[in-house]
C-alpha cells in the first residue's frame, strides 16, 4: 500500500463541520489532555519597550553607501554599524 502523504497549509486549514464544531465546544477543560503541550517556562509574553526614533542629517555617500546593498533595510544596518561600534566602544549592552 502507497503511503499518502498531507501537507497542512497553515494560512488555509481546514474547516471544521458544525457537528465537529460542537462537540469540541462541549468538552468541558478538565478532559483536554495537555500532556504534550511544551512546557513554557517563565516567559515573559510582553512586547518589548519599542526603540526610540532618531533623526540624523548624514552626506548622501554615506546614505548611498548602506542603501547600495540593498535599499530596503538601509536604517536597520546602519543602526547595526552604529551598535557594533558602541559596544566595541563599551557603550552599548
């Protein structure tokens, strides 16, 4: 006999009967198993505080410089340059 292989589309699952739907409603908590859930630990679910906005005025080559790469994520290598050098610098955690 072939092995049938499925593969779940997670942006698209499945739909679930009425009749399915109910009996699912109806099953009190005390009767899910949670045996095979992973244990979470202590984490902390909060967002982290976002990072503060910074404006800078920098020459054009340096700007063309980081955006030569690729010019989506420009900002976000500069502030990685910048990080490096303050930790470098041992100014930043």
């Amino acid at each position: 006999m072939a092995t049938k292989t499925f593969r779940l589309d997670p942006d698209n699952p499945p739909s679930l009967s009425d009749s399915a739907k109910a009996r699912l409603d109806a099953t009190p908590d005390d009767e899910i198993d949670y045996s095979e859930i992973p244990d979470m630990g202590d984490v902390d679910w909060q967002r982290p505080a976002p990072k503060p906005t910074v404006t800078m005025r920098l020459d054009e080559d340096v700007i063309a410089f980081f955006k030569r790469e690729d010019p989506k994520g420009y900002t976000r290598r500069m502030a990685s340059v910048l990080t490096a050098f303050a930790r470098h610098r041992g100014g930043a955690d």
